[in-house]
C-alpha cells in the first residue's frame, strides 16, 4: 500500500468511525448498512476496516478511552494539590463522558463492561496514585485501599452516566454532581467538595 493509499485509508477509517458515531448515539440499532450510508462509502468499504458491528464499537470505545485519558492528564497538569487534581480531572474528562455516554450502555452489549474497564487501567492507575497522595495529606479518609477506592470511583462516574441517560439527572448537572460525588466518597468534606468542584469548573471555561 502507497502512501497515499494509506492517507485515504486512514481518512476513510476515522470518518467512518465519526459518522458512526453520531449515527449509534441517534439510533443505537443502527447498521453496518446505515452507517455506510451515512459515511458515504459502500458496505464493504465498513467492513474493510471492521470485520464486524462488535468491532466497530469496540473501535470506538478504543476512542473514547484515549480521550479520557488525555483529557485526565491535561485537566491536572500544573496541579500540585490531589484532591485540587482528582476535581479538576473530573471535570476535565466529564465532557468526554457526556458525549460517549449512550456509547457505553450500547458498549456493555458487545464489549462488555471487562473490556471497557480493561481500556481505562492507566487511568485508573493514576487515579490510585491521586487517591493514595490525598489519603497521605489527610485530605482523604476511606477504610478502602486506594486501588480499591480508584474502581469506587470509576462506578459512581458510570452510574451517573446512566442516570443521565435514564433522566434521573440533568445532564447539564452532573459533571458538578460528578466531582462532589467522588470527593464525598472519599471522606472529603462535603462543603469543600463543592468548592473545589466549582473552582475547577471555573477553571476549565
């Protein structure tokens, strides 16, 4: 393959993982069919890059666990303080969460919630190093060891993705909730908690 078979091939894959994304987040049935329509391309130039509708999805996942995990980094860069860095990260990656979030329920189908967890070890490895230094600082307080807590707090961000997605709260709401949530659950003082969830939303615009 050239390089400029190579360039098209690429720009073929990504714009077929846009368009299917878009695509499964307004219809989580849609088809192979239907998202190469959608796309442009013929179905057989879908199934060139993913043998199979599981395999797409999983691509996609693949994209949406790269973004988080930048989005972590760059939302406690410069942040020397860990339950400053845990709040700002959260808000950080709460954007990328919202958007994938309908992807994760269609995920659990297929991927399944292993494998979705498998993608976010490193995150969570940083999460634990956060947790263990603010539980070092006496900031926070939790009869579970870090590592135990950093999975505690993986879950409260995907039950509050599916209560979103299930209308039990606005969405526009829970990236807040999201940060007050983690750090109460912590043993971090409910009213700093707030505090710092507001300061790092300040932060992030």
């Amino acid at each position: 393959m050239n390089g400029v078979t190579s360039v098209r091939a690429d720009a073929n894959r990504r714009r077929i993982l846009d368009v299917a994304l878009a695509e499964l987040l307004r219809d989580p049935d849609a088809s192979m069919d239907q998202i190469a329509r959608a796309a442009g391309v013929v179905r057989r130039t879908v199934y060139g890059h993913f043998p199979s509708r599981d395999a797409l999805v999983g691509a996609l996942v693949d994209d949406a666990a790269q973004a988080v995990a930048a989005a972590h980094l760059a939302g406690r860069e410069g942040i020397e303080d860990p339950a400053e860095a845990v709040a700002h990260s959260i808000v950080a990656i709460w954007p990328i969460a919202d958007r994938y979030r309908l992807l994760v329920h269609l995920a659990q189908r297929s991927v399944t919630m292993e494998g979705i967890r498998a993608r976010l070890a490193p995150v969570r490895e940083v999460c634990a190093q956060l947790i263990e230094q603010a539980v070092e600082k006496g900031e926070f307080v939790s009869p579970l060891p870090a590592a135990a807590l950093a999975y505690v707090h993986e879950q409260v961000l995907f039950g509050l993705m599916e209560a979103v997605n299930d209308g039990a709260l606005p969405a526009k709401d829970a990236g807040r909730a999201a940060v007050v949530a983690v750090l109460s659950s912590a043993g971090y003082p409910a009213r700093e908690a707030e505090r710092l969830a507001d300061s790092a939303a300040t932060r992030s615009r």
